[in-house]
C-alpha cells in the first residue's frame, strides 16, 4: 500500500453530506484498522468515520466544521513511514490513487431543529441538537453548558448531565427560554457576547381585509401545553367501534324521571367517566405518570373532563376519584364542573390533579378524534357522535341487519411507557362496558 484515498461514506438514501465535527487523529499519525480517525454529524446521526485498515494519517483533506458530500476525498492514509504529499490529492477517478470507502458507526438519535452553531461560535452536533429539541432546552442553555468536546463543544454526555439539574424554569416553552436566557456564564470559547435570537418561524403577511386576532392568555397556555405534549410523549390512537343501543335506549327511558327527580339532566359523559374509572381500576397501568426513566403510579382515580368555553378556549375541570362515585354523584359532579367551568367560576384545584382525561367530540357532531395527552398523564380517549347505522347482529336463526345505535372511541397513549396491547385492551374494555349496558339498570 503507498496511499488510499478514504471517501465520506454513504450514510442513507436521504443523506448526501456531512459536517466534519473534530478529527480524532492527527497527520503523521499511526492508525489501525477500524480506530476512529474523525467524527462527523449528519441531519440524521452523529458518527464515526474508522480506518479501513492498518497505517499512517497521511494528510487531512477537510478541517474541522466544513461540510464535505457524500464520496469527497476526507484524508490519505499510507503504509508506515509514507509521507504527506506537498498538496492534497484530486478527487478519486479511475487514473488516481486506489479509494477505500470507510465504514461508519453510527448514533442513535435524528436531527433537531435549532441551529448548528450557536451566537457564541459553537458548533451543536445533531444528536445534541435533537436532545435539546425533545426536552425544550434553549440556545440560550446550550450556550450556557460548559463542554467537554474540543473548543468547548458540548458532547451527548454534557447535555444528558445537564438535563437532571436544570432550573425547572426551563421546562417552559422554548421562546421564553430564549428570551430569557440563563444567567450561567459560558466558559469556552471564549468569544464577545452576542445577541441571543429566537428560532425562525414562518412570518404571514396579512392580506387586505384579513382580522388580525392576538391569542389570549389562555389560547397561548392551551398552544404551549399541546405542543409540548407532542414534544414529551410519542403519540399513538386506537380506535374501537361501539354498539351502544341498549345505554341509548336506557337514558332515553330514565332522563326525564331522573331530572324530575334529582333537577339534574343525565348526560352521556358521566356513563362514560363511570366506564373509564372501572377500566381503569382493572387496568391501573393506564393511570400513570412518567418522571425521567420513573414510572409513577397514581392512587387516586380523578378523570379530567375536556369542556369547551364560550370564548372557543377549553378547560380541563377534574372529577376527583371517580371511581367511589356512583352514576348520581357523577352526574352531579360533572354538571357542576361544566356549569362553573362556562362561568368562569372554577378553582385552581379543580382544574390540577388529572390522572386520565376525557374529552367528548361527539358533542360537536364529530364521529372520532386524535385527541393530544394532557401532560403530565399518558392517555386520554375522545368519545365521538352517536349515530344510528346499519350493522351485522348475530342471532340463534343466523345473522341479520339492524339498526343500532354505534359511536366510536379514540384512545391516544404515551408510547414510552403504554404499548399497543395495553393501550387497545383499555379502550375495549370501555367499549365492552358501555355495550353490555343493562336496560334495567337502576340510578
């Protein structure tokens, strides 16, 4: 072997270049087969670029934070005792030196969205800058977190020890974070302060005629709390078609002795929150919340219900153990929350506590719903519209179509700590409770 030319490796279809983050080896340098001679990050990974085989780091083609294509010459690499060449070799063509494609090692995480070099001069790697993106972490934090890389670089192990000890005001939304930065000094490099700018965003420009509406206080926490949901917690639906003829049939049967009786109207939401709170009782692993690589499970049973305002704002008002109430106090409870809740009259614990939420799209005439997790708990089911179809009945002289009264059931979980079986097995057994509804069932 005189000398090899070693080629940015492919790295996936989507991926046609990458960043050159810090060379691991420097020229003159003896190097064996598969060492690591410079790491790179891509929009999908952080990675390692290895010797192909066994020798000596000839000359380095690309410094530090250029960005080289896929099949750009990155180095030489020759036999023990070769020299560098006087000027870097042309890219690889059939009358050139022979090429060796390194392998690549690589991270385990995508890219994220901020930028890959902060107002201070730091280059973030992908990996860094997608941790920071999951768990809200700002510029302005990574600016403030002393590296261990080279020039002060932060490393996946600087920003994971960071995450435990972080100021809990940083929890919040990423543009407060920013416009707020963190008063820890920035310790390499060393470089004049610059200002500290929010991430771009799409900016419209109104057309004539258009309103222009400022969100609310309460419109701006609703947008923050959804988008960090989706940020927190991997989201997946499952959904269960329920014949719910016979509740039909019985609510149509009691409501009117019953609001006579008790001066309340019965509503389906409270049957459903009765339905939830003993599948949750059964299947307690839905009544959970998620602390870092914790698991905690909760004792109470006190389900949210979603109740839309006359300024278009929702609020979560919660029933408190829900499951040691029978279907009058349910009732009475839900009514009392929702009549407050459009008067503006609630407290603030009426409100907290949540550990399952309900949300009822049925009464805007939807038929299902993907409906977002309210934070800190891991699932919440949409109840769509009851609607009357035709469906297949099963009967001792053999199938037949019916008319029946059917609805569907939405039921979104946390992915991390809810998988498919438990998430799917929950929201059919509140379908199997609402359809094995007795007729006489006394209230």
């Amino acid at each position: 072997m005189s000398q090899i030319e070693i080629l940015l490796p492919k790295m996936g279809e989507s991926v046609a270049e990458a960043t050159i983050i810090k060379w691991v080896k420097n020229e003159g340098e003896a190097v064996s087969a598969d060492e690591p001679l410079v790491e790179i990050a891509t929009d999908k990974v952080d990675s390692e670029v290895p010797a192909p085989q066994d020798g000596i780091l000839l000359k380095r083609l690309v410094k530090d934070g250029d960005v080289v294509q896929v099949g750009q010459a990155i180095a030489l690499l020759g036999a023990a005792g070769s020299r560098a060449p006087e000027k870097p070799a042309p890219a690889a063509s059939p009358a050139t030196a022979p090429v060796l494609h390194a392998p690549i090692t690589s991270g385990d995480a995508p890219a994220a969205t901020l930028g890959r070099t902060g107002p201070g001069g730091k280059f973030y790697s992908p990996l860094v800058r997608n941790i920071a993106q999951s768990e809200g972490v700002s510029m302005a934090e990574l600016e403030a977190i002393a590296g261990s890389g080279q020039g002060g670089r932060v490393t996946k192990k600087d920003i994971l020890d960071y995450l435990p000890n972080r100021d809990a005001k940083s929890n919040g939304s990423t543009a407060e974070s920013i416009a707020t930065p963190l008063a820890a000094p920035v310790t390499a490099p060393a470089r004049p302060a610059a200002p500290v700018e929010a991430p771009a965003e799409p900016r419209l420009k109104p057309a004539v005629g258009d309103e222009v509406i400022e969100m609310d206080r309460m419109r701006k926490m609703i947008a923050e709390h959804m988008v960090m949901s989706k940020r927190t917690s991997p989201h997946v639906t499952s959904f269960v078609e329920a014949d719910v003829t016979n509740l039909v049939l019985w609510r149509n049967k009691v409501k009117s002795a019953f609001e006579k009786r008790e001066g309340e109207k019965i509503t389906f939401t409270p049957i459903f929150i009765m339905a939830v709170a003993q599948a949750i009782k059964e299947m307690p692993l839905i009544n959970v919340q998620v602390d870092g690589t914790t698991i905690i499970k909760k004792k109470d049973i006190n389900i949210g219900m979603a109740a839309a305002l006359p300024s278009g704002n929702l609020i979560v008002p919660v029933v408190r153990n829900a499951d040691r109430l029978n279907l009058v106090g349910l009732t009475k409870a839900v009514n009392d929350l929702a009549n407050r809740a459009r008067m503006g009259k609630l407290s603030p614990d009426e409100i907290s506590g949540g550990t399952y939420t309900l949300t009822n799209v049925g009464t805007f005439g939807n038929v299902l719903g993907t409906p977002i997790i309210n934070q800190p708990q891991v699932a919440i089911m949409a109840t769509g519209a009851i609607r009357k179809k035709p469906a297949v009945l099963e009967t001792p002289a053999g199938d037949v179509i019916a008319v029946r009264h059917m609805m569907y059931l939405s039921h979104s979980y946390d992915h991390r700590v809810v998988d498919g079986a438990l998430g799917g097995k929950f929201v059919r057994r509140v379908a199997d409770i609402l359809e094995a509804w007795s007729l006489d069932t006394e209230i």
